[in-house]
C-alpha cells in the first residue's frame, strides 16, 4: 500500500513533470522555429548572392582544374637536383632567394604595423573601457572611432595609401597599422574591463591621477592577455600583408598577384606554399611566447 505522505506530494511530482514536459515542448517548437527561420534567411541570401547550385557544380571541376596546373611537375629521379633541371625542387623554387626577402619584408610591414597599431590601440583603449572612461561621451566617441577604424578592410586602406604615397611598403604598413588600432583597440578594452578595480580605487585614493591609475593599477593586471591578444594579431597581419600586395603595398602579396595574373602556375604554388610555412612557423613562436607570458603571470601572482 502507498503511504499517506507519498499520495500527499504525487499531485506535486505530476504537476511538476507535467510542467518539464510543457517546458521541453515550447523549448523544441522555438529551436524548430529558429532552424526554419535560419534556413529561410541562409536560402534568400544565396539567391541574393546568386549562390546557385548549378554555378556550384559547374564550378567546382574548375577549381580542381586549376590546383592541378598549380602543382610542380616533380620527379623523383631529379627530385634533388640542381635549379637547371625540370622536375627538381630546385627548379620550382628557382627563384627563392628573391621570395625570401618579399616574404621578410611582409613579415616586416606586419610587425611595425601590429607594434604601431597596437601602441594606438593601447592609448584608446582606456578611454573605450566603460569602468575607466572619463565620461559617457569619452567613451562612446572612443568606442566609435574605434569602430570606424577596424570596419575599413586593410586592402581599401591600402588603395587609398597607395594613391597618397606611391607603390611601396609603406602603405602597407600604414594599411595595416589602422585596421590594427581597431582591431585590437576593442578586445584591449574588454580586457580591461574584466580587470580587478581595487587597486584603481587604491591608487586613487592615495591621490594618484587617472593615467596613474591607468599605468599603476589596471596594465599590469591585463598586460598578459594583451601581449596574447598583439600576438595573434601579428598572424593576422602577416596573411593581411600578403593580400595587400596586390593592390600594389608591397611584400610577396604584390608578386603573388604578378604570377597570378601571367599563368605562371608552379610559381603561384611555390609563394603559396612558402606563405603557409611562413605563418606556420610564426603561429609555433607566437604559441611559444604567449604560454610564457601567461606563465610568467601566473607565477608573479
């Protein structure tokens, strides 16, 4: 027999379940709804783009096509001969010498650009911050210059520059440089605005300005996670940098674009493959660094 106490709360557990159940319903009717909507929206926005499956499939053959004239035809009985023979990796990269320093000039342009904007972004990013900003107006103008900054893609920039100073790096770097201010000026703001606000109030108390505070109280708790936040940024612009040079802004990008447009397929490959090893082996160092830095944190605390 069921006990007085147990027929007392079977009421609550039906109604109770009965309620989960209603509740896991109207949750299931509202993904539905959402998956019906995202898929609507994604159909209108092929047709608008003019994604058409049979552009797709008329496509794709080509592209496969064009990967295969790409590839060296290399061979393995002179696969390790000199530059004057076909079929040699020598003779796809016959011209290395020359690819190595666009790719270290591209390399440079990223590095000055990530430094300068960085140390802008750095400057705004105090005032962006909405537990730091010295009014509503600071930090809303901030935040929205901050906006205009990194909305501008770096290759319309570069155009611009390109037009202002000439064919060259430097309008790479100055391409770059703003995008980066943008870019990095709002994820150095959130950071920011995470940090601990006890020794702000500290410093302020013991009379010290808002820059003090600044320097004092808020940089060193968020310095890490702006070190790593500069760090993926610089592999961000070293792919940057690379796309930029065909709009004439310097680096391997503008050699890359050269190639392109001659057909000359195995040296499309060759600068392509070099690119890929080049943001590869920054990737590993910036990994390397990045985990020390935040090591090194860890460890202060």
């Amino acid at each position: 027999m069921t006990s007085p106490a147990v027929l007392a709360i079977l009421p609550a557990v039906t109604r109770g379940e009965e309620a989960f159940l209603a509740a896991r319903r109207a949750k299931r009717a509202q993904a539905l709804l959402g998956g019906v909507i995202l898929l609507a929206c994604l159909v209108v926005a092929a047709w608008v783009s003019e994604a058409h499956p049979s552009s797709i499939r008329d496509g794709l053959p080509r592209i496969g096509e064009y990967f295969a004239r790409i590839l060296p035809d290399l061979r393995w009985a002179a696969l390790f001969a000199d530059a004057e023979t076909e079929g040699s990796i020598a003779f796809w990269f016959y011209r290395l010498p020359e690819w190595a320093w666009l790719l270290f000039e591209t390399a440079n342009m990223a590095a000055l650009a990530t430094l300068a904007g960085s140390a802008l972004s750095l400057l705004l990013a105090f005032p962006a911050a909405r537990n730091l900003a010295p009014g509503g107006a600071v930090y809303h103008a901030t935040r929205r210059i901050l906006e205009a900054l990194r909305t501008i893609p770096e290759i319309v920039y570069a155009l611009i520059f390109v037009w202002a100073f000439g064919v060259g790096a430097l309008a790479g770097i100055l391409a770059i440089t703003l995008h980066t201010a943008g870019a990095n000026g709002k994820l150095f703001a959130e950071a920011i605005e995470n940090a601990d606000m006890k020794p702000w109030e500290a410093v302020r108390a013991a009379g010290g300005s808002w820059a003090h505070a600044c320097r004092f109280a808020i940089l060193p708790q968020v310095l890490p996670n702006l070190l790593s936040y500069l760090l993926l940024r610089f592999e961000v612009n070293i792919r940057s940098a690379s796309v930029i040079g065909f709009v004439g802004a310097g680096g391997i990008g503008e050699e890359l674009y050269k190639v392109i447009s001659f057909n000359y397929y195995e040296e499309v490959s060759a600068i392509v493959l070099l690119i890929i090893l080049t943001v590869a082996s920054v990737d590993l160092l910036s990994e390397r660094l990045r985990h020390a830095a935040i090591g090194q944190a860890e460890a202060a605390r």
